[in-house]
C-alpha cells in the first residue's frame, strides 16, 4: 500500500533528474504516472523521446502503471493534450508536478531577446498552461458534483526567491512561479485543490556546472536529485489536504518552509513625503538592515 493509491499523475520535464525520481516515487507510492518530457537539451533545442520512455519502462518494471508524453507543455495545444491523455489513459487527473525547464544564463546585457523568450515560455508558461487544464478538469468533476482533491506542485528555485546574477531570465521565471502558486492556491482551494511549490537544491543538468556538489566519501549523497521526490509525493498525498501556498526549500535530508515577503520596515505619516523627507528618512525605514543587494541564498 501506498500513500498515493488510485491516484493519477503528470510530472513534467520527468525525463532526466529531479522530474524522473519524481516519476519513480510518485510510481512506487501507487500512482499511474503520465512521464511528459520532450526530450530537449539543456537550451531547449532538439527533441529525443528515449528519456521519458526510459522513465515509463522503469516504472513498469516495478509493476507500476505510466505512460510516456512528448507534448510541449508550454504550448497551449500541447498542455491540453497532456491533461488530455492523463484521463483518457487512466481515467482522472489528481496530481500535477509542474517540473519541465531549460536554461540560458546570460549577463542582462548580453542576452539575446530569444534567451528571454524562451526561458519564461518553458518555465512560467510551462506551469501555467498545464495548471490551466487540470483546473478546468477539477473544477468540472467538482461542479458535478464530486469531491476532489487535486493536488498541483510547482517547481520554483531559491534563484527565483533571491535572484541570481547571470539569470535575469530563469530567475524572473522562477519568482513568477512561486506568485502564480499562491494565486492558484487562493483560487483553486474552494474546488478542493491544493497548490504548492519546491525550490530544489539537487544535482541535475542545470546545477552541475553552478555549485560545488561532491558527494561525501561514504556518506549521504545530499545533492542526489531523488532526495527532492519525497517532498512532491508528501504534498500530492491525502494527507496534505491542508497544505495549500506554500513554498518549501528542499535540499538533502533538510526541508525549510520559507516565507513570502513580509514587511521589515515601515514610514508612515498622514501627508505626501518629499524625496528630501525620504532622504532623512531613510535610515529609520532600514533600521539595522542593510540597504545593499540582499545575499543570494537562504542562510540557514
């Protein structure tokens, strides 16, 4: 028996690294698993189907139920076929991992208007047109009369949280993410659908040339991107239908719940300022805050 029994699920981008232990856990838990990757490089040129079949014959090896999905999820018409062949397949949509992306770091005055484009097309587009079909699926079986409990997680990054020097474009991505998750979840909640979101530190084609990741001789390998599954599957699960807005830093065996921005100064008086005023001013408003470029990074 698994946590998520008779559940049916979309992983996006579910070919290679954080989005295939996604698939393999979600699986293993009981889950009939749609694997969607398009099968792009790192850049998002090319297209190879072989990584989401591989995904989908490891998961049948084990027994469990999936099927493969080469749509482009950022696409409107391919969102929709994607969300499509989940209930045509098994049935029912109940989970959405909103996992697919590429990457184009460039320094903003160096980046091409296609590197742009693309990066919020697959990122931001890519979890809105998928989230937009499983919406409409839920709220239909709800407004039938059923009761449903739909489950969509998202995929943000502490970039998108602090902003990352040489990501302009996948950092305004990944903050637009974690906005759009709380507006999803204000929206969806009265239909009976939670919406969260990760902001994952693993191991994948994105990171490996960003961080130092050596695994420790012997020892837990905690930038493995499997460590990040067991948050998703926790979050799709029963058990988290009172979990809804959240946004949760996932690294190795820790999890962080992080906060949205929350007011840390304040100036305040009855009349129009004056940029003289707000000059003098100004140190009250920071008060022992720094007034720099915040440090990249949760520090815990």
């Amino acid at each position: 028996m698994g946590v998520l029994d008779g559940k049916v699920a979309i992983v996006t981008g579910a070919g290679r690294g954080i989005g295939r232990g996604e698939s393999l856990l979600l699986a293993s838990e009981g889950a009939s698993v749609i694997v969607n990757d398009v099968g792009a490089e790192l850049t998002g040129q090319s297209a190879d189907q072989r990584p989401a079949q591989q995904v989908v014959d490891e998961i049948k090896a084990t027994g469990g139920q999936a099927a493969a999905n080469y749509d482009d999820c950022s696409t409107w018409k391919g969102a929709e076929q994607l969300v499509s062949q989940a209930v045509d397949t098994f049935g029912k949509l109940d989970i959405l991992v909103n996992n697919a992306g590429i990457l184009r770091d460039k320094m903003s005055f160096n980046m091409e208007e296609s590197d742009w484009d693309d990066v919020i097309r697959v990122h931001l587009k890519g979890h809105f047109a998928p989230s937009h079909f499983a919406a409409a699926h839920w709220r239909s079986r709800s407004k039938a009369g059923e009761d449903v409990s739909g489950r969509i997680i998202n995929t943000s990054s502490e970039a998108g949280l602090y902003g990352n020097v040489g990501q302009a474009n996948y950092s305004a991505a990944k903050a637009g993410i974690a906005s759009l998750t709380w507006v999803l979840a204000r929206e969806l909640g009265k239909v009976g659908v939670t919406v969260n979101a990760i902001a994952p530190r693993a191991r994948t084609r994105m990171t490996e040339n960003l961080f130092a990741m050596s695994t420790k001789e012997g020892g837990f390998d905690e930038w493995a991107p499997e460590n990040v599954a067991p948050v998703v599957a926790w979050l799709a699960s029963d058990d988290a239908k009172d979990i809804s807005g959240q946004i949760f830093v996932v690294y190795g065996g820790a999890v962080w719940l992080m906060s949205p921005f929350t007011t840390v100064g304040e100036l305040r008086r009855d009349s129009r300022w004056t940029p003289k005023e707000l000059i003098d001013a100004a140190p009250s408003l920071f008060g022992d805050r720094s007034s720099g470029v915040p440090p990249f990074g949760a520090q815990f």
